[in-house]
C-alpha cells in the first residue's frame, strides 16, 4: 500500500482533513480537531497509528504479531485505544482500510450527538 493511497483515503471521510501539529511526521488525518490517523510514511519505518476499541485492538494484536502493535508513541492510559499498524508486512490492504474506517468511527463516536450530525450529514456551521 502506497502513502498516497492512504492519504487519499483518508482524505475520503467526511469533513476530514490533513495537519501537521508533530511537524512534518506523522502526516495526521483529523476530524472536528480530533486525531484519527497518524501516518508515518518512512521508507525503513512505514506505519499507521490508528485509534481502536480496546477489544479489537487487542485481537489485532494477537492476530497480527509484531506487525500491530500498542500505540507505540503514545502514554500508557493512551495506549490500549490506540494501534500501530507496521505497513506491507502481514496485513492486508483490506484490513487496513478496515482499521481506517474503525478509527474513524471511534472519534465520531466520541463526539455529541449534535456534532455527529454535523459531519456525518455534511452539514457547515
């Protein structure tokens, strides 16, 4: 998988959009000022922070052994809701943009009812 084709991607989800709040990596995708992504394109070191429900991220994380991992940036409290993903190893394309669409809807999850609607129906303020 290319970092264009996850930048695209991203870039794909309502009301999301690019930002550089760590400097030039991690290429962060945020929704409403909320992280959902963080995409480190490096050629030795290619990978993808991605927030997860604590069950699931676990289960990826006996699944896919040392290719997902804890959120490996992130404070211990962070860390269970939080996966990193090393690209091109063992994970499919398909489970990736899975794990995508999941961050994505955990951050919207978090948001009030009336914020909900406003992203998730496109609607401007």
């Amino acid at each position: 998988m290319k970092t264009d084709e996850i930048i695209e991607y991203c870039l794909k989800k309502k009301k999301a959009y690019m930002d550089y709040p760590f400097g030039d990596i991690p290429i962060c995708f945020k929704i409403n000022n909320k992280i959902f992504a963080e995409l480190y394109p490096l050629e030795n070191d290619y990978k993808i922070t991605l927030k997860c429900d604590p069950l699931l991220a676990e289960l990826y994380r006996k699944q896919y052994k040392n290719v997902v991992i804890r959120g490996y940036h992130c404070p211990p409290v962070q860390a269970t809701y939080r996966n990193t993903i090393y690209i091109n190893k063992t994970v499919s394309d398909e489970i990736i943009y899975e794990m995508i669409d999941h961050s994505y809807g955990e951050v919207i999850k978090s948001f009030s009812k009336k914020v909900q609607r406003k992203i998730l129906e496109n609607i401007d303020e």
